[in-house]
C-alpha cells in the first residue's frame, strides 16, 4: 500500500515540480544565449564555489535548493519508474503471490534509490 501511496505522491511532485523547472527551462532556451546562460549557472552551480558571504548568501542558498530539487526530481522520477513496472507486472496478472508482493514492495524503492544514485554518480563523477 505505501507503494502504491508513493507512486502517486512521486506522480504528483514530478507533475507539478517538474513542470515548473521544464517550463523554466524552455523559456530560457527560447529566450536566447543569456537567459540560458542565467538558467544553467542557477541550476548547475558548483556549491563548493559559492559564496557565503554577503548579499551573495540568498543566491547560494536557492542554488543549493535548486540543487535539492533536482536530486529530488530524478528520485521521484525512479522511484515511479520502478512501481510503475511492479504495477505493469501485476497488471499482466504476476506478482500476486505474498511473498513475491511483499519482496518488490521492498526492493521497488531501494532499486529506486540506487538508480537515482548511480545516476547522478555518473553525471557528477564522469
């Protein structure tokens, strides 16, 4: 059940969440060399190159946040990834055994996880 509650919850944030940052992105591609420019340096900041102090202090604190929200994005992106092939097999009449329910109940969300950390392994580590 909380599977399921969570695929939902994960459906939602990247609907909501993540149109917000798509939009964003697309106007600033549409917008020109600048605006793009802007939205990169907001989005992909390196956090051990901003600056604590001063007025700057804000800046470096939404970067962070945006950094946050996009770890957080491709988390949700997995996690509703994995439960939604556990729903797919369970809809093709699979899975309903208890044990074999409850095992990928489990592993749906650690799978999840260490995808999303694989992942961002690969895009920071590469």
């Amino acid at each position: 059940m909380a599977v399921s509650i969570l695929h939902r919850a994960t459906g939602d944030g990247m609907a909501v969440i993540g149109l917000g940052v798509l939009v964003w992105w697309l106007v600033a591609l549409a917008s020109g060399p600048d605006a793009y420019a802007s939205f990169t340096g907001w989005m992909w900041a390196d956090l051990g190159t901003l600056e604590w102090s001063g007025a700057s202090v804000i800046g470096s604190i939404v970067k962070m946040l945006l950094k946050i929200v996009t770890i957080g994005l491709s988390w949700a992106f997995f996690t509703h990834l994995m439960s939604g092939l556990r729903h797919f097999v369970l809809d093709i009449g699979a899975g309903y055994e208890l044990d074999t329910n409850k095992m990928w109940s489990i592993l749906s969300p650690v799978i999840a996880i260490l995808l999303t950390l694989g992942f961002w392994a690969l895009i920071l580590f590469r």
